[in-house]
C-alpha cells in the first residue's frame, strides 16, 4: 500500500515516468493506479486526441508501440493505456526495445493481472530502469482486517473487529468486492461512525449471529445449542455458507490453535503476533484451548480432512453439506 501511495503522489506531482507495468495476482491496486491515470494526468479537453485505451486480446505488441510512439496533440503527453495485457503474455517480451527507449511525451499503462513477467529477462529490466515496476500481491487472509481499517481510516472511519472479521469470512480476501461493500457504507453512514456487526447485518445482508466467526467462537467454547444452531442455519442457506469455506476457516482456526498450545508465552501481545491475528481474538484461542488439549486438537484436524475430502464427494455420495457438517460437529465436539 506504501508503494502505491507513492506512486499516485508522484503523479500528483507530475513527476510522470513513460512507463507503468502494473502485474500481479491482486488486481484492486492495479484498477486503482490505472484509473488515477486515465482520470487525472490529461484534463477533459486534452484527452480526446490524446488518451486511448486497449485491450490485449483485440492488439498486438507491434500495435501497442506504434500507438505509444505517436506524439501528443496540443498536449505534453498522451496516455495509452492498455487493459487485460495479460492476454499478450505469450509475445509480452517484445515490448522490451520499445521500453529500451521510450517516447518520453507518452505515459504507457500496461495492466497485467494476475500475471508475473520473468525478473531475468530483458523487459523486466529495461522498465525497471526508464519506468516502474508495481508487482500487486494477493494479501493474506489475516492481513485483511488491517487492510480494512487502515482503508477506512484513510476516510475518517473506524471498524470493530468482529465487523472486520465478518466482511473477511464472507468476502475472502477478494479488496475488490470488499472495497465496494466499503463503499456502500460510507454512502449510508456518517463520517466518524465505528462500523459495527449490526452495519454490516443491516446493510449488506452478513448475520450477526449466524457466520463462521460465531461458529467458530462457539465450538471454541464447546457451546453445542449455539454450534447446532448455526450450522441448522448453513444447512437452509447453503448458497451463502458453503461447506468447503467453512471446513476451510474452522481448519485454518484449529492450525491455529495447534500453534498457540506451542507458544511458551501465552500473553495476549506475544499470541496476537505469533498467530498474526488482532489482540482482541486472543481470549477466543485462549479459551478454545481450555476445552480442546494438544492431542485433540490434532485429532479434530484429521477430522476436518476428512469432511473436506466427503464435502468433494469422495465417500460421501448420499449424504448433504449440513448433514456432513453436523457430523463433523458431533465428532470434533465429542
């Protein structure tokens, strides 16, 4: 996040390099750089001879830098960008004498998601010296949260973390979808609110009560009416809880646990950083490994393989997800 902050305000400062070569697997940053350019490097009037946008799977290379090495009309640059560039991956390198030697009036975007090109080879090179490199990664799931609050701080907003968790458990680490439920919010609420579980319930349609944040909380306190009536719930709505994201999350919970049982200090500062979780969750582990000993726990993750494996209908042709889910709880809970 630092590098693209770093990025925008040298283009605020119109310090522009002839060449941006945005890749990676997450492509939230490389929209948001992209669209920086085309909205705000060339004002209204310059843009209609001298901002064009391309897509990999209609140009070729050779299409790409004849159109970069056009010279700008009643303008100092032109900008060229170039959407889904990835499709011209398998020609890609011949971009690399163009960047050799790059018309300087012209700001060249290429968007290459979800794709790498080859550090050793001469395009990588060539553009790291004359333009910029920005390599997009895919965030982790325990670095979302975070990403969340500093998102909403950057707007005058705060988040609980149960809130947080909860757009993580239901979105995944998709910035995207969450960037845009975030969005939403901030059309509804009032700059300076906390955003609590009962926003998120009430306006993008997460329960409360009846998520893997609960489920897990609740297994963790060996609480069975609250467990079985969580996964009663999953059963009804399998389309919004599917099995495989909440064997997934509850095995992810359980590794977890294994850790912490492991850690010589046990003090919710020293937990929070081994586990890469925020210090308000460490009670939850603490109390999980009250009921569930080391043996258990390693024991209730081979059963949660195993549900992963019938989730996939390997040996588990006739039975539903909530019936597989129920069975699961009836083990690990035992």
């Amino acid at each position: 996040m630092d590098e693209v902050i770093h990025i925008v305000n040298d283009l605020k400062k119109r310090n522009f390099k002839p060449i941006y070569f945005l890749m990676g697997e997450e492509p939230y940053y490389i929209d948001r750089i992209s669209e920086f350019i085309d909205k705000h490097v060339l004002t209204e009037e310059e843009r209609g001879f001298n901002q064009m946008t391309l897509y990999g799977r209609d140009v070729s290379v050779d299409e790409i830098v004849s159109n970069a090495k056009r010279y700008p009309m009643m303008a100092e640059h032109q900008v060229v960008i170039v959407k889904e560039a990835q499709e011209l991956s398998r020609t890609i390198e011949k971009l690399a004498d163009y960047a050799e030697n790059p018309q300087q009036s012209t700001i060249l975007v290429l968007c290459y998601k979800y794709k790498k090109i080859d550090k050793r080879k001469k395009l990588y090179k060539t553009v790291a010296k004359n333009g910029v490199i920005f390599e997009s990664k895919k965030l982790y799931e325990n670095q979302v949260a975070d990403w969340i609050r500093r998102v909403l701080s950057g707007s005058n907003y705060s988040i609980a973390p149960k809130a947080a968790q909860m757009l993580v458990e239901f979105l995944g680490t998709d910035l995207g979808k969450i960037n845009n439920e975030l969005e939403k919010l901030k059309l509804i609420l009032p700059k300076g609110t906390t955003i609590s579980p009962d926003h998120i319930e009430e306006n993008i349609g997460i329960s409360k009560e009846f998520n893997n944040f609960e489920l897990r909380k609740a297994i963790g306190e060996k609480d069975r009416i609250k467990a079985f009536r969580i996964i009663t719930y999953f059963a009804q709505n399998p389309k919004d809880n599917p099995l495989v994201v909440t064997i997934s999350l509850l095995h992810s919970f359980f590794s977890q646990l294994l850790k912490y049982h492991g850690l010589s200090d046990k003090s919710s500062k020293s937990v929070a950083a081994a586990l890469k979780i925020n210090p308000y969750f460490t009670s939850d582990y603490s109390t999980a490994a009250n009921n569930y000993p080391m043996k258990r726990v390693s024991h209730t993750i081979g059963l949660l393989r195993d549900a992963d494996v019938k989730s996939k209908g390997v040996g588990a042709a006739n039975l539903s997800q909530g019936d597989i889910l129920k069975e699961l709880l009836v083990k690990i809970m035992e």
